[in-house]
C-alpha cells in the first residue's frame, strides 16, 4: 500500500525532544475541531494542540510511545505521526468513515472499524500494507480491539446486538456472541480471560469468558453506557454513561458498581494511565477531559480541549 505524506501544523512542528523524557501524555482527538489535544497528565494541563487530519476519531498509540495512529474520516485513512517530533506523518488508505482503532499488543499490526464498508481493516502496522479486509455481520462498525493474545479481534458495530469474533490468522469472521443493543467501547482484562462491551441501548455492560465466548455476566449500568477502560491491575472495569455525564467503576470480582463519579456532558472514550493512578474520560458535548482517581473514584479535575473529543490514548 502506498503512503502519502501529509503536511503538519506549525503547532506540531515545535514539539520538542524534551517531552519524549516526560510521562505520561494523554492525546485527545478532537473531532469537530480536526485537532489534537496533548495533556500532561502530571500537571493536568493541555500543553499544546496540533493537526494532522480534518476529523479525527479513533486513536491508538504504539507500545513503545513512538507513533500515533489516528482515523480519519474525510481521507478515509488512517493517519500515522511519529512522537515527540511530528514527523514522517503519513496517510493509509482503509476505507469509508474509519472509526475505531487498536494495535496489537506487540505493535505487528493495526484493525480499523470501517464503518460504511462493514469491514476491519487488518494493516501492518510498520508498513501500511493491508493484510486483509474482513468483512463483519454487524452494520456500521465502531470498535476493532485486539484480545491481549493477538489471537482475536473483537467487533463492535452500532446496528447490532452481537460482538462479532474475527479469528486474526484466518482473517475472517468466526462467532457472535449475542449482547445488548447498539454494543460500543471493549475491554480485555490484562490476562486476556474475559472481556467487556458497553451497550448503550441497554444500559448495561457485558462480561464475556474469552475461553468460551460466552457471556456471564449482564451489569446494569447507567444511561447509554458507551466507552469501557480496564485498569491495569485487572480488579475493575471503568464505563462511561453517555447521557448522565457519569463514569462507573465495576468490581471484576462481584461484576457489580462499586462507585460513580460525574464529569462532562456526554462521555465517551477512555484511557488509564499506565500506573492504573489516573482514569482520563473525553467528555464529547463539555469539549474537555475528566481526571478521576481510580483509588478514590472522585473527579481530580477538567481539561479544557477542542470541540467534540471522541476519546484518549495515554503512554
């Protein structure tokens, strides 16, 4: 697959060095400002905004921190920046309005929710080179997320009442686990032993046996549950309610909520910091970001961002 270079903001061009020693930095992309947010998560404050595409959604970020991987939905790309520089910015074509994003845990390969096309783009992650183009049951695909294994992708698609299962060596679909309506953001535990889908016309989060592909576990949750983050240490599983502006944590052990905290208007997708310390919400209608200490489950702060970020990606 060819790749074509894009041209950077002057506000990207003046990264410096210096943040690549600094940790941890969240990136917001803002959809309706075509911009990228950076946050240091230590001081909780927004240090600069750049722009690399003109709608970005989906984001994912290498394993070692070195590269941003951006959908964006005007090119029908996917958009992939070195860190902290800026550079050798590059365009791969996927498909019609891109969304969701995920790597691999080794950083080998990238899936693409294609949502017009009802497909996952499977890319090399170092190349671009599309491996295969796999078409899912669900209609309109958000999120392709990678099983801790790299054995799985799973599927979530906003006209549907299923995960769909793409088995990565075979490249096609394999099974559907049936779930709530309209299923949105996925989680794996670290150890890859189960997952969980929010479901936003259900109001409730889906606890999956991966060994299985079996729910079992329905949670109640609140209002169009939408974006999900696991913490680190695997003990609880974080979703966002869309139209409460709340986040709520689940006890992996009990599968029950354990605690809620307010933040914006209209949350959406999340990250963790990687000490597991800091639970960072994009609030798409509030156009900023909500840190919440998973220890205490109590709001640490807003960061104001650009308009309409649609979630975070923290190293």
């Amino acid at each position: 697959m060819k790749t074509q270079p894009i041209v950077l903001s002057a506000a990207l061009a003046m990264v410096v060095p210096a943040m690549a020693c600094a940790a941890p930095f969240a990136y917001v992309p803002n959809e309706k400002s075509g911009t990228i947010s950076v946050i240091d998560v230590a001081t909780r404050a927004a240090v600069r905004e750049f722009a690399i595409s003109e709608r970005p959604r989906g984001i994912a970020i290498d394993p070692g921190g070195k590269r941003l991987f951006v959908t964006d939905a005007p090119s029908r790309s996917l958009v992939v920046v070195t860190l902290p520089e800026g550079q050798n910015a590059q365009r791969w074509k996927v498909g019609e309005s891109p969304e969701g994003v995920s790597l691999s845990r080794d950083g080998k390969w990238a899936a693409v929710a294609v949502e017009e096309d009802n497909s996952i783009a499977l890319l090399d992650a170092t190349t671009g080179a599309e491996i295969a183009h796999i078409k899912v049951e669900g209609k309109n695909p958000e999120h392709a997320v990678f099983s801790p294994d790299g054995r799985w992708i799973y599927v979530s698609a906003e006209d549907a009442e299923q995960l769909d299962v793409i088995d990565v060596a075979a490249r096609r679909q394999v099974n559907r686990i049936a779930v709530g309506k309209r299923p949105r953001g996925i989680g794996f535990l670290p150890d890859g032993s189960r997952a969980y889908v929010a479901c936003e016309l259900a109001n409730t989060v889906f606890a999956i046996d991966t060994a299985t592909q079996t729910v079992v576990a329905r949670i109640p949750a609140g209002n169009f549950s939408n974006g999900i983050a696991v913490h680190p240490a695997g003990k609880r599983v974080f979703v966002s309610n869309g139209r409460d502006g709340t986040v709520s944590a689940i006890d992996v052990a009990t599968h029950t909520v354990v605690g809620t905290v307010a933040v914006g208007k209209r949350p959406w997708n999340m990250d963790i910091t990687p000490d597991g310390a800091t639970l960072l919400v994009a609030n798409g209608r509030s156009d900023s970001v909500t840190l919440i200490d998973t220890t205490t489950l109590q709001s640490i702060g807003d960061v104001p961002v650009g308009q309409l970020p649609w979630g975070v990606v923290v190293r």
